[in-house]
C-alpha cells in the first residue's frame, strides 16, 4: 500500500470499479461462439435479450457476423475502446484477453471461463490476480455465471435472462442458486437489481459486492449464498456498514461436515464453524436463513415490507387455520399477536360482519367478501392495534389487489399478504400486489418468517444508530492463525497467569511438590480446598482422577496428594506431572462456561454458554466475534436458556451479570493481544450474586509440542 492510500481510499476505489462495470456503457464479448448451445453464444444473446443499449462488440478470431453484428477478430480490431469485457475462452487464454485488455486502457472484466483454482490450475489464477494488481484492471471470477445489473440492463450472465427490475440484490457462489433467487423474485412480481455470481472471487468478493450494494440507490435490500468467505475479517467490516444502511439476509452453506467438505471442494474456498458464523451474523445484523427457501422468505420481507415500527402482529384472515399457523410461527420469529383493544372489538363489531367472526388476534372474519377486509384493517390501525397487519388470505378474493395497494397507502402499519387456497385469483393476485411493493408469501409461516426478518433488520439497525452500538475498531488489522497448525496445552497455572493480567477473579492457590507443601498452601489458602493435577499430557483432569474436593483438614490433604498421583499415573501412564494445585474452594453458585477459540475464517472467537457438567449435555452456548463491545457481551447472555437462570427464577438469588459482562470482555481482549491463544476454556466459571471465579482454565498456544 503506497503512502496516502488507506483502506479508505482503497474501499472507495473498489466500489467505483464495481460502478463502472455494472454501468459499461459498451462492452466487448470474447469467445463468441456461432453454436447456440455454447456459452459464448447464450451469453452475447443474453445481452440482446435483455435490452442493454450500449455498444456491443462480438470477439471471435474467425470474424464474421453473429447475431447481426460484427464479429471483430480481437481486442486491438474494435473501432473503440469498450468500457468492459466479457471473456468466455478456455481458462489458458485468460491471462492473454486480460493483458491485451489492460493495455488499451479497459478497466473492467466479467470472466466466465472456468478451469483455474477449482480445476487444479491455481497458477492461472494467480496469474490472472497479478495482472489485476499490477494493472489496476478489476474483475469479477472466474468460474461464474456472470452478473445482470438491471438499471443499466446489462444481463452478461449466460443464463438467466432476468428483466423484471426490483429492490433485491442477489449475491451468491453457486450459480443455479443466483438462478434460482433471480427468477423467483421475478416470476412473483419482486424483481431484482442485480444478480451476481461470485465463482472465485479472485479479484472482486463477496464483502465487496455488500459494500457496492449498501449504497446502491437501486437497491433495497440484500440476499447472499456463501459457500466460503474469501476474507472473514474483511466481510464483517463489509457488514457492519452494509447493515446501516441496507438490510442483508444470507445463507451459508457447509453447516454440516459433509456440507462444509462440499463447500471446500466446489469452490475451494474454506467453510468456517456454523455456529461462530450464526454468531457473526446476530453480531453485525445480518439476517441468517437456515435453508434457500427461508433466505428468499427473508428477502422479500426485507426488500419489500415497510419499515415496521416494533414487533406486534394482527392477522385478519377469513379461516381459522391460517391465522392459527401465522400464531405458531411468530414466536420462533420473535413477534407477538397482541390482544385487541376493547374499544377496537366493540368498533368492528358495529360493522355488522359476519356473525361466525371471532375477534381476537389473530381475527377470523368468517366469509365476507374483499371489501369487507379494508373497515376492519383501517380500525385496527386506528387503535395502533398493531407494528404490522397480515392480510391472511386463504380464499380466492377478487379486487384484492387493488384494496391491498389503497390501504398500504392509507395505513401507519406495515403491510404484508399471505396469500394461500386462491386457486386463479391467487395467481392474479399474487404478482400484482407485489409487483406494487406489499410482501406477498405462498403461506402464513413464510408471511411471518419474511415478517421477523424484517422487525429483526430494523431493530439492529435503530438500535446502533442510536449510539448502541457503532464498530470504530478495524477488524481487518489482524492477521488470521492457521488453526491446523501445531499447538500444544499449556498447564492450568500458566494459564493463570494470562488472566491475572488481565484481573480475571481465579480462586487463591499456589502450587504444590509434596504432601507437606500442599498441607502449607491450604493453610495458607484456607480450608476448604481442592487440588488438582498439574500436567502438560492431562488435558481434562477430572477424567484422569486429577481433581478431589471437598478436602477440610490437613489429613485429608496429604491423603488427596498421594490418591491424585496414583490416579493420574494409572489413567495416563508416563505423564508428565509437575504438581498439584492447591486452590480455595469457592462457595456454590450457578456455572457458566467463557471460551474462546481461533475460527479460521474470521480470527478470535468468544463463546459463552451454560457451564460445568452442562456444557455438552445442552450446548447452550453463543459466540461473538473480538473485539467485543459491551453490548455485544450482554447480548451474549440474554440470548442463552441460561440467562433466566442468572437472573434468578422462582425466588433464587439473582447473579452479578455485569461482572459476566466485564469477564467476556476481558477474555476479548486477552485473546486480541495474545495472538499465540489456540483456544482458552474457563470452564465452569461460578456466578455469585456478587462477582464470580475462574475455577479451571484450559489453554492452548500455536506453536511446537
């Protein structure tokens, strides 16, 4: 990086690169191909197909005509220099059309041509990315389906040809998923601004493409597919600023270990832990779908519904059944149907609807005709009965459409439809009202999965721009360890010391060499205590014998000491034993496991969960990635079973969170500063109504055993 040229500089840069090929005013096609069923045909038709006006320049060495337009025999031939070129040769010739590009001065590329990182040539890749940085010529590829960037209807993707022009963004690796969202949203109606398959991602990534579309004007919202990451530091930052201003709902593939060793070898990119990327997502506002059709449900909802004021639901529906499934699923989605106000009842009553209605949430109305849905709708809001109103359709309804478009004008509420049983007025009916900008879902559970991530989207983004929560520390000044390298165990007293820097509470201790000297260090401690074996070949010591409690006099002392080394030499033959710890036994109080671990994609990870003998039983656990800020320390613990539990039920004794909190954060930055950290477990950590302790720690550091 030269002086002067910051990341700053450098993201600006990147997303102007981004703007001058989605808006290429001419554009030159390599490896045009007269066969129909060849990709350099389908692509040049695609082109033409979906309407673009620029320039368009055929390459082929053959010459020639196709498509009514001239063939040019290469680069050099064309009566003007294109603002893009789109390259579809075998992968050994890329290079070449690359250099030969970047000569005349044509700053961007789309490159279709498959056969480099994923086929076994990563030197042809590399060698693609060093004519990107030496040039300064920026692509997207290789080994996609291309991008299709509607305001300028260019469509330079071999299939499909989308036209339907909307507020989605689709951003995925796999190109039959870029597919797939693309002609859903279309074929109901919700259209796209753009569709973008990443392939490698060898120059142009994903967090690149987020970051374009975060400030697109074009754009409403955001749905990624992941297979890998090609910078997981790189991306949250991405995130965290995309998600201000945009909402952004993704799904990331590999959640499996079969799943994660597709991934790998798809794309050859590095699938990280599931569980470490869901806590990323909640940590920078990203919407996690768990499958494609729940990110599409989630887009729409996003793309589409006005922006929601809370988290209150009212489901107006003429069946049962629909407003009974809209019910079950709003709490997975953290809605409520609140009850109706009694003045609003005794109003809708007045309209002399059907008598077979029942007016609570969410309200059957019986059978009446479309008509009578707009009184109803437009009292409830009235009242404020509501953040969102379902328009629960589960019987044909003529004239829907154009009701639906009055009252999303009309009312203060947020409007989606579900729209199910319909038969031909569905069909009408769907498309319509969404091609007008109200949500439409095939079924109440999507409604209120596209609903939730909506309430979910907007909640993150009010609540940090309010000043809950801004991310000023760049996150991509850390480089990432290799988790697969060798590391080795450090023994408890070592690791000990890592907290005392940094005032973790751990027990009063000291370490002992004899019978004798661990009677001293109790006595010293005080009694009760409990020791435990000091060795670099125990990993965990109650499995051994390693750990006796309860320990009162010195008697019990000497007789622990010997008892515990013949355990240990018995379980783990030839162990290295350089101790026995002595340390003051804490009073009771509920256990919690703090961790942290090196993930492989984004760097330092922090985990929090149920602790003690419940910790694998329940895995009631939560991550976040460091550095932490305090708001993402106590949202940590509100999100896990455990966090009622702290703050005591049933009459038990409340827990000091706060010193829960300071401890998440001290471990955040412990392991920020300590880069040579593998993995620590504190585990159980025991919560008091005021403070808590450390009463093990596991640790393990890079480098050689």
């Amino acid at each position: 990086m030269s002086a002067g040229e910051g990341p700053g500089k450098q993201l600006l840069q990147t997303v102007q690169a981004i703007d001058r090929i989605f808006k290429a005013r001419s554009v030159a096609v390599v490896g045009v191909s007269s066969d129909p069923a060849k990709l350099g045909y389908m692509t040049l038709e695609s082109i033409l197909k979906g309407g673009y006006d620029g320039r368009v320049y055929p390459v082929n060495p053959r010459g020639g005509e196709l498509l009514g337009l001239k063939v040019y025999k290469s680069l050099s031939q064309l009566p003007g220099r294109p603002d893009l070129v789109v390259i579809l040769v075998p992968a050994r010739f890329v290079p070449g059309v690359l250099r030969e590009a970047a000569g005349q001065g044509i700053p961007g590329a789309v490159i279709l041509s498959a056969g480099f990182r994923e086929a076994g040539r990563a030197d042809l890749e590399e060698e693609i990315a060093a004519i990107a940085r030496e040039t300064g010529l920026r692509f997207a590829g290789p080994n996609i389906q291309g991008i299709n960037y509607l305001p300028n209807k260019l469509c330079a993707m071999f299939f499909p040809v989308i036209t339907t022009r909307g507020p989605l963004a689709v951003v995925a690796q796999s190109g039959s998923v870029t597919a797939a969202l693309s002609e859903w949203a279309a074929g109901e109606g919700l259209g796209i601004s753009a569709a973008i398959n990443l392939g490698n991602q060898t120059d142009l990534c994903e967090a690149d493409y987020l970051e374009y579309f975060s400030t697109d004007e074009n754009t409403g919202a955001v749905a990624l597919y992941l297979e890998g990451i090609k910078n997981g530091r790189r991306f949250l930052e991405a995130a965290a600023r995309a998600t201000l201003r945009k909402p952004v709902a993704v799904l990331k593939a590999g959640r499996s270990e079969t799943g994660r060793l597709a991934a790998s070898s798809h794309t050859g990119s590095l699938a990280g832990r599931h569980e470490v990327f869901s806590g990323a997502c909640r940590q920078f506002g990203l919407i996690n779908a768990g499958s494609l059709d729940t990110l599409y449900d989630y887009a729409r909802g996003l793309a589409a519904l006005k922006e929601p004021r809370g988290n209150r639901v009212l489901s107006i529906s003429t069946s049962g059944g629909m407003g009974t499934l809209a019910a079950d699923e709003a709490g997975a989605e953290g809605l409520v149907l609140p009850p109706l106000p009694d003045g609003l009842v005794r109003e809708i009553q007045s309209l002399g609807i059907s008598p077979l209605a029942h007016l609570a949430n969410p309200i059957d109305l019986g059978y009446v005709p479309s008509e009578g849905f707009k009184p109803v709708i437009l009292l409830a809001d009235k009242y404020e009965a509501a953040d969102i109103i379902l328009l629960n359709l589960g019987d044909p309804m003529p004239g829907m459409p154009e009701i639906a478009v009055e009252l999303a004008g009309r009312i203060k509420a947020a409007l989606a439809v579900s729209y199910a049983g319909g038969g031909e007025e569905e069909k009408k009916g769907r498309p319509a009202m969404m091609a007008a900008g109200i949500p439409v879902f095939s079924s109440p559970e999507r409604a209120i999965r596209g609903i939730g991530a909506a309430v979910r989207a907007t909640r993150f983004r009010r609540e940090r721009q309010a000043g809950e929560g801004a991310y000023s520390l760049s996150l991509t000044d850390l480089p990432l360890r290799d988790k697969a390298a060798e590391s080795r165990l450090i023994t408890e007293p070592e690791a000990v010391q890592y907290l005392k820097r940094y005032n973790i509470p751990y027990p009063e201790h000291g370490l002992a060499r004899s019978a004798e000297e661990a009677v001293k260090i109790a006595a010293g401690t005080g009694y009760p205590v409990v020791l435990k074996i000091v060795s670099p070949d125990v990993a965990h010591k109650s499995d051994a014998g390693g750990v006796i409690t309860g320990l009162e006099t010195p008697s019990q002392v000497r007789e622990a000491y010997d008892r515990i080394l013949a355990r240990v030499l018995a379980a783990v033959p030839g162990a290295s034993i350089e101790g026995v710890l002595v340390c003051r036994q804490a009073p009771q109080g509920l256990e919690v496991i703090v961790g942290a671990l090196e993930d492989e994609v984004f760097g330092p990870a922090i985990m929090f969960g149920l602790g003690g003998i419940f910790t694998e039983v329940f895995q009631d656990v939560s991550f976040r990635i460091a550095p932490l800020m305090p708001f993402d320390a106590a949202e940590m613990i509100r999100e896990t079973k455990a966090y009622p539990l702290l703050r005591g039920i049933r009459g038990q004794t409340p827990c000091d969170i706060q010193a829960l909190e300071q401890l998440l954060l001290a471990v955040s930055r412990l392991v920020m500063e300590h880069r040579e950290i593998k993995e620590l477990d504190l585990n159980p950590v025991r919560v008091f109504k005021e403070g808590l302790l450390v009463l093990d720690a596991r640790m393990s550091l890079f480098g050689r055993k």
